[in-house]
C-alpha cells in the first residue's frame, strides 16, 4: 500500500507505523539496532515538522487504517504488532 498522491499524514502514518513495526517487531535485532530505529523515527518526525507543519494528532489518527492496509500485506512478523494497533483503537472508539 503507496500513496501517490492524497493526504500526507497517511503517508507519514505509514513511515511511522513501519519504523515502529521494526522497532518492536520480532526481528532478531539487538537492543541497540531497537534503540537506533526509536531515535530515528523521533529524528523524522522533528525533521518532517520542520520542514512541513502537520497536525500529529491527525497522522496518528490514520496509523489504525495504516495497520489495517499493512495486514493486507500478510507479512506474519507484524501481525501481533498491527493486531494490537487496531485492537486498541477499536476500544478506543
């Protein structure tokens, strides 16, 4: 799932969703790779809303369609990870 063209908090969301899949999915990578992916994904957030203000709250508001698009994607290492992402959301609502 690309976007071409349409909201940029989604395709934000979805850069977020994936460094935080690799930071807490079940890839054999050490505390300090997890460590690095954390820092990098703060480092583009600032960097993103540097360069282009967004509402965070609305890009966080797309990670559960995100999730849900991503699951289409079957790659089984992060389906516990993007279950629970829409799980809660859906108990949030």
């Amino acid at each position: 799932m690309d976007a071409v063209q349409g909201n940029s908090a989604g395709d934000v969301a979805r850069t977020l969703l994936l460094l935080r899949g690799a930071a807490r999915g079940k890839y054999e990578y050490s505390f300090l790779k997890r460590l690095a992916i954390r820092i990098l994904l703060q480092i583009y957030r600032k960097n993103y809303q540097r360069a282009r203000p967004l509402d965070f709250q609305n890009v966080y508001s797309w990670i559960p369609l995100i999730a849900c698009g991503r699951m289409g994607e079957e790659i089984e290492e992060e389906r516990e990870f993007l279950i629970n992402i829409i799980e809660r959301r859906a108990k949030e609502d």
